[in-house]
C-alpha cells in the first residue's frame, strides 16, 4: 500500500522556488560557516548590490535567511529551521518512495 503524499504548502514551494538560481546557491553556500551583511557578499560573489537585492529578498521571502540591521548595513544569516522543513519535504519520499539504482545505459551499436 502507497502513501500519497500531501501537497508541498506555499512555504516549501518557495524554498525550492529560492534554490532554483545559481546566484541564490552561492549566498547560501557564502553564509553556510558565517553571518555577512550586504557589502561583503557582494564583494564576494563579485555583483552590484542592486542585482543582489533581488536574490536575497526571494531567499528570505523563502524563509530560508534571516536578516537584522546594524547601523547601516543589513546581516544576513541562514534560517536552519526553513532548511529543516525541506529537507523533511524530501525525507517522505525517501521513506515511501525507495529509490532504485540507475539502470546501466545499453550502448546500442
């Protein structure tokens, strides 16, 4: 007997939606060991702040980043609990879903 899984709610969808662009990978990958405001991530992914804007308003728009002002610059940090309801989405299909190894390609010729 299958389980059907429920539909993904709005929160997860917009998690996946966040790590869908390379540009949002990088600033997670960025903030995975440290909080960093606007000015050193931009430095680092080597982009204007007006591009990075975007981006980092989708992940935190996503849940998944969280942000605080200091003065006048704007820290971003990971927000784990959001990573933990997507890594928990993909935890049911793993317990209902057995994934089968990739059958070898047969080479036709």
């Amino acid at each position: 007997m299958k389980t059907i899984l429920s539909n993904p709610s709005t929160e997860i969808i917009a998690g996946f939606h966040a790590l869908s662009d390379p540009l949002r990978i990088r600033v997670i990958e960025l903030l995975r060991s440290q909080e960093l405001c606007v000015c050193e991530l931009c430095e680092q992914l080597e982009t204007s702040q007006s591009k990075l804007s975007f981006h980092l308003k989708t992940l935190k728009e996503s849940g998944l980043l969280r942000s605080r002002q200091q003065g006048r610059w704007i820290y971003y940090s990971l927000n784990l609990s959001q990573f933990l309801a997507l890594e928990e989405y993909l935890a049911e299909y793993r317990r209902f879903s057995p994934v089968l190894p990739a059958r070898p390609c047969l080479d036709p010729s």
